[in-house]
C-alpha cells in the first residue's frame, strides 16, 4: 500500500523563489570585480534570476540537460546563474579556475559545455582557449557596458546587456527530482579531472543537511559569508541552503585576502563564515596585527583539511567564535560531517572541548559510515581501530560523469573516501590521513596530518607539511618542510625540541627543511605528490 502524500518534486528553482516570497527583503551583498559592493535583496535576485532563464532560452536555445559553464567569483551575477541554468533544467558547470589551463580544456570539453558565463579577472584565461573548446558557442562576460573589458574573444557578450530587455517572468518547469542540475569536477592531482554530477533532488536534500542545527545550523537569523568558493563544491552547498531559510548572503568576490575578509567583517558582521585552513591563517594573522576583535561571528566552519588546536583556540579565545570542522569532498556535495557537541559534551572543561573539536564530527543525517580494514572487513567504532573510510547515502555519488562502466562502489555499495580513519562509540570520525600520504615506518603508521597540525602549532611556524620519504632501516619515515613567519629564527633542533612535547618520540621527524614556499592543489590543499617527488630520496641521500 502506498502513501497518499502529495509527490512534489525536490527542485532547485523553489529555494529561490521561496526566499523572493518569504524572505524577499533579506540582503545578499556582494564585492564586485568592479570594485563596489554591490547589495539587493531576494526579491531583487528573483526577478534577475527570470531574466537570465528567458536570456538563456531565447538568445542560445539553452534547453534541458545542456551545460552552461561558469568561471567565476562568489558573488550576485554567479548566484543568479546557479538558479537560471539549474531552474530550466540544463546544467550548472562550475569551473575552478585554479586548475592548469590543459586541465581546463579538458573539463570545458569534457562538459561540452555550449555557453559559458565569465567574471572579468578570468576573461584571460577564456581568451587563452577559445580556439580550443569547440562545443562553447557564446561567451558571456559577467559585468556591464561600462566596464566590458577589450578582448579577443569573438562577439563576446555583456551580461547586464544581455538580460536588461528580457522579461522578469519566466515559468520555471517541473520535472524529475533525479534530474541532474550541476556538474563540478574534482581536482585530482593526477590524471583528468572527473566530474560529479548533481541531481535537484541530492542538492535539495542536502541542503536540508547543511540547515540542521547538528550541522551547519544556518537560520533565517544567521548572515553567512562563504569563503569557500563557489566554483568549489558549490560553495559547500550555501548558495542553496541560505534562499532555503532565508539567510543573508554575503559574497566576498576576488578579495579572499586577510584585510580584504576583515574589512567585509567589519562592515556586514556574519554570524557565519566558511573557508579553508589558509583563508581563517591569513584572516588571524591580519587581526592580531591591527589589534581588531570579530564580533558577532557565531562559528567558522573550517574543511578542505585539518586545523590545528592552535587555530581552534585562537578563534574561541580572542574573537569568541566556535570552529566548526566539517568533512566532505566533492563527490558528497561535499558535507559528510560536522563535530558539533551532544549534551554530555557540554559540561566538559575547556581543555577537552578543544580536543574535540580538531575531530570532523559524526555523520549529517542521511550520510551513512564506516570504516573497514584492506580486506573490506568493517573495523569496530573504538576510537582506536583505523581504516578505509567509507560513506553512503542520498547526496554520494554513484558514478562519475561519462565514466558509467567504472564500478567505483564496493559490492555493499559504500564509496571510498580515499581518507584512513578512526570513529569513535559516539560516531565522530577522525582523519588520519589521505591513503596515499599516511607514512609507514616499520610496520607502524603514522600520520602526517597530526605532525603538521602540531608543528603550525608553534609560534615561529607559518606552514607546514610532513611527507613520508625512503628509508634504509624503518622502509619510511616523515620528513617536515617548514615556512617560517617573517622575522623568525627557528631552526631543526628548535623545532624538534617543540615537537617532543606534542607527539610520541619515535613520530619526530628525521629531518626539518625550511622553505620559502610550499605547493597546493587548485582548493588549497597541499600538493604533496610534488613534495614526495622532489624530496622523496633525501634521507637515502643524508645516509650516502
């Protein structure tokens, strides 16, 4: 017997409809490329949003299940395409544009996307392939008359041209919740980049998942500044989330530097901020050296990789704010968890709410995990036990984009994270590292996350990374590359005697090299696979 519910589709175009009705004078601010700050409302977006759907249909037959690809910043004219492409039913490519320039050709044409949507400081980056990527038949730059760049780009179009005379009624269709609405690849560090492809009904669901208060707990009361871009991950899936409860949003553009954050701080007091490790290290640093406090910021929910104690505690005790890990990757749209404390947790001492935290927190609902030993055995919730982490549920993955006959699921279903964990009896999981980059010394593991995030703890430190390289005797062990902050004088015994105090004697690494700059992927992330190449041997060298 069935149910006698209503079956209304789960769809992209009703969040932003619903905030233009319910929240329709709630404010989304925007830096601009431009320059200015650029503020309307819900409402306002709306109607925008129509404009573009109608431009879209009208001027280049846009039609379902077609790609329109975005390189763009966060903010209001990349919000309005989030919602025009994927409320028509084609598909919202957003395209970092960190990636190395072969990597993007490959993805545009991977895509075939058929137009793409451009902010001016990438124009260069169009102008360099436009001969390269066959499928794109229009390139439309995202500011207006006054401030359309020169450029090679044939019949390039302005974006405020381009929707001005269109109409702000468009009838968004309904259609299958599994229709797919967005397409963003990963940045692997090797091979080409593979694409993940969104449904209406996983960006919905997931949403809901951002919302609840045991996970990022955004409410119509919260002002949310995503850090984290937009042609990441979808923002972390905020774009959606805050037209979902009706949020303020606000949108940091080009300016992710420390004072650039600061002043947009300042100005429009979020309760909520989201970015990477790098972002809140640049933003600390600003603030202590203007002697500034941040008021009002409720958390910063902090992903991509770990934070140290040491940022965990900067941002509780000088600026009030709670430090939110959260975990999740590409192929979970990204949220898989949150650490946000139960009741019992609450009446613990500072000193273990601090521990806690540098966990990525239990599960949101409707993510399911565990963790399984290389034969595929499920390994027991201790805390102690580590293994291959593994997820499942409505906003996972099945399959890569075009890649259909790869079975990348194991015979129960689970995905491979990649990451090796420990899950503790209440659930939170703890990341001790990548697969690829936990370090094997004599048969005992160690993990090069921990050594990081204990060296950034010292004061001298800037950045970090631990790789594990060839030895004679122990197969590996961990080498530390450090970059120290301007002025300081730490050196290897320096370093090696802090560290005694935080880790076991025989986790210290055999050696420290101090460098001026350490390489990244396209999200921020450390390139460690261009460490492990250039450094790989120097203990086998050390040792003649």
């Amino acid at each position: 017997m069935r149910g006698q519910m209503m079956d209304t589709q789960l769809l992209i175009a009703p969040l932003i409809r619903n905030a233009a009705r319910f929240h329709g004078d709630v404010e989304i601010v925007s830096r601009t490329c431009e320059g200015p700050i650029h503020r309307y409302t819900y409402a306002d977006a709306y109607k925008r949003v129509q404009q573009l759907a109608n431009a879209l249909a009208s001027r280049f037959g846009i039609a379902m299940g077609d790609r329109v690809g975005t390189l763009a910043w966060n903010g209001y004219r990349h919000f309005e395409a989030y919602f025009a492409v994927s409320g028509m039913g084609a598909i919202l490519h957003t395209i970092n544009p960190r990636l190395f320039l072969e990597q993007i050709e490959y993805i545009v044409n991977h895509a075939e996307d058929r137009v793409i949507l451009v902010d001016l400081t990438f124009v260069p980056i169009i102008e360099k392939l436009i001969g390269k990527i066959p499928t794109v038949e229009a390139v439309v730059i995202m500011t207006d008359r006054a401030n359309m760049p020169e450029t090679s780009i044939p019949n390039a179009i302005c974006y405020e041209e381009l929707i001005a005379d269109q109409s702000d009624s468009y009838d968004f269709p309904s259609f299958d919740e599994n229709t797919a609405s967005s397409l963003c690849y990963t940045s692997g560090t090797t091979g080409n980049p593979k694409g993940v492809l969104y449904s209406h009904r996983s960006n919905v669901l997931h949403s809901y998942g951002v919302c609840m208060t045991d996970t990022l707990g955004i409410s119509a009361t919260d002002a949310v500044l995503p850090v984290v871009p937009m042609f990441h991950v979808n923002a972390w899936g905020l774009p959606y989330a805050c037209p979902m409860v009706g949020a303020k949003l606000i949108f940091p553009g080009p300016r992710l530097d420390g004072p650039g954050l600061a002043e947009l701080i300042e100005m429009e007091r979020p309760t909520v901020l989201a970015g990477v490790p790098t972002v809140w290290l640049a933003l600390l640093n600003h603030l202590d050296e203007i002697g500034r406090r941040m008021e009002g910021v409720r958390i910063a929910v902090v992903g991509g990789s770990a934070a140290p104690e040491s940022m965990i505690r900067k941002f509780q005790e000088k600026h009030g704010t709670f430090l939110l890990h959260a975990w999740g990757m590409t192929e979970l749209s990204p949220i898989g968890t949150a650490c946000t404390f139960k009741a019992k947790h609450l009446s613990l001492d500072q000193e273990a709410k601090y521990k806690l935290q540098t966990k990525i927190g239990k599960p949101a609902y409707g993510v399911e995990m565990r963790i399984t030993d290389d034969e595929g055995n499920e390994l027991p919730n201790d805390g102690v036990a580590f293994g291959h982490l593994k997820v499942r549920g409505p906003w996972v993955l099945k399959s890569y984009f075009r890649r259909d006959d790869e079975n990348i699921l194991d015979e129960d279903g689970w995905f491979d994270t990649g990451d090796i964990a420990t899950v503790d009896q209440d659930g939170y999981a703890q990341i001790v590292d990548r697969a690829k980059d936990v370090i094997k010394s004599g048969g005992e593991w160690i993990s090069s996350i921990d050594l990081e995030n204990a060296a950034v703890g010292h004061p001298d430190v800037k950045e970090a990374a631990v790789i594990g390289v060839a030895h004679p005797k122990w197969q590996e062990r961990p080498l530390l590359l450090v970059i120290r902050r301007e002025g300081a004088t730490l050196d290897k015994q320096g370093m090696l005697d802090y560290l005694e105090t935080k880790v076991v004697k025989w986790w210290l690494p055999d050696d420290v090299i101090f460098v001026e700059e350490l390489p990244h992927t396209a999200t921020g992330k450390l390139l460690k696979l261009k460490l492990r190449e250039a450094y790989g041997d120097w203990l086998m060298k050390q040792a003649g």
